[in-house]
C-alpha cells in the first residue's frame, strides 16, 4: 500500500469537517484532526475511525490564535512526520442586519475565518515548501461568490478566502504546491441550524436538484482537490451547490 502523509482538518469535530475526516481516513489517509470546543464529538469520531481501522490523532486548537496553530502544526508533525494535505474547514457564522455588526463582531469572524485560514497555511508551508508538494483546500462559501443580506460580514470573510486562495496558489505553485477551494451552497450542518424548515424547503425548491446538500457533498469535492486528479488544478473555485447559484 502507498504511504501517505497525514492529512490536517481543521474544525473537524463535525460537519463538513467530520465528512472529510470519514472521507479521507476511509481512503487509507491518516488523520489529524483538529478541534477547539467540540471535544466530545470529536472523541467520538476518532473513536468511531478507529474502530474501523484509521489512524486518526486529535489535537486541540483555537485558530484564531497563533501560538496555538503554530503548537498544533508542529505536534502534528511529530506524530506522523509527514503532513500531505491541509484542510481549512474551521468557521463561524452569524446572521445580522449591517447596522448590527459591532466592530468586535467584525473582527471575531475575520480572526476565526480568515486570519484562521492564513495562520494554518502559513504553519504547514515551510514543511510542504521543502518537501516541493502539499495541497491546500480552503473553505468558502457560495455568499463569498455572491454575497448574502444579513451576512455581510460572513461573505466578505468568504470572500477574502477565495483571493487568499487565487493569490497563494500563484506564489506557492512554483514549489508543487496547490491551493484550492469549495465554495459550498446551503448544506444541512449546524451553521444553517438557524434556518426554519420553511426556509429550508424554499432553499430546495430553489436548487435545481431540488435537495438541500450533505456535509458528505462537500467532501467529496475536497477530496477531489486534495487528490492526483486534481494535480494540474490550482487558484480555482469548486462550487458544490445543487444550481442555487451558476
């Protein structure tokens, strides 16, 4: 069997990053995955990888916080001396009118989104940069694309994520590197726990394929960028939205 460097998730306790956890660790990766509050989802999903045979490592750690992303990447390469791939899944969201947001809530979404996302690209790049390989998948979102009212500051972290994206693949490409992003569209996780049922079956009716996405939608995607099949692919933007937005 091939040998594989670990693959790094952050926010990986649920959701999106939990499908990416199963979907990578069931392809014979091993896992790091990455946690801040969630410690008990996360145990139970090591766990449940585990039991199937995974090699899967937990590590605690708040990405709006340098020293502790910076501890975590190095921790991570202790354990499996080789790291192929990071995943940038952490985020956080919230719904509010544009006269709302507080200076405080503006930069708490930038810090944890976007600052986040630079913090760990800029931890892992020194080990992929002498190895002359790595992947990167960013995670944005359709509203970083197109916008969303009342989540004006959640678009605009999703949209620097996406120039973050087009910008270091330029720079990083020379050293074999790629950097991509899914962009996904209304998925059935915890960050659209707010959206009523009615609000929901309206987002159905909207999509095209008349079906709310899965977390296990928008891993596929990423696993698609993180592979082989992906290798001449860099700067790009995958959408995996069901039609709501082409």
């Amino acid at each position: 069997m091939e040998m594989r460097g670990a693959v790094l998730i952050t926010g990986a306790s649920r959701g999106i990053g939990a499908a990416c956890a199963r979907r990578f660790a069931r392809a014979g990766y091993p896992v790091a995955l990455n946690y801040n509050h969630s410690e008990q989802a996360a145990q139970a999903l090591a766990q449940e990888l585990r039991a199937e045979g995974a090699r899967v490592e937990l590590f605690r750690a708040d990405v709006g916080d340098t020293e502790q992303v910076e501890r975590m990447v190095d921790n991570v390469l202790d354990k499996f001396c080789q790291l192929d791939i990071l995943i940038c899944n952490a985020g956080v969201a919230r719904q509010q009118l544009f006269t709302d947001i507080t200076d405080q809530d503006w930069r708490e979404l930038f810090n944890i989104n976007v600052d986040g996302t630079f913090r760990c690209c800029r931890a892992v790049l020194p080990h992929f940069i002498h190895r002359k390989a790595g992947r990167i998948v960013t995670v944005s979102s359709m509203w970083g694309v197109t916008g969303g009212s009342c989540e004006v500051a959640y678009s605009a972290t999703k949209a620097a994520i996406i120039g973050l994206t087009k910008a270091l693949a330029k720079e990083v490409g020379p050293s074999g590197i790629t950097v991509n992003c899914v962009a996904p569209g209304v998925i059935d996780t915890d960050m659209n726990g707010n959206l009523t049922a009615e609000d929901l079956e309206a987002l159905r009716e909207e999509t095209p394929l008349e079906r709310i996405g899965r977390p296990e939608d928008v891993a596929e995607s990423i696993f698609f960028l993180a592979g082989e099949g992906a290798s001449f692919l860099t700067g790009q933007v995958l959408s995996p939205n069901g039609g709501i937005l082409i």
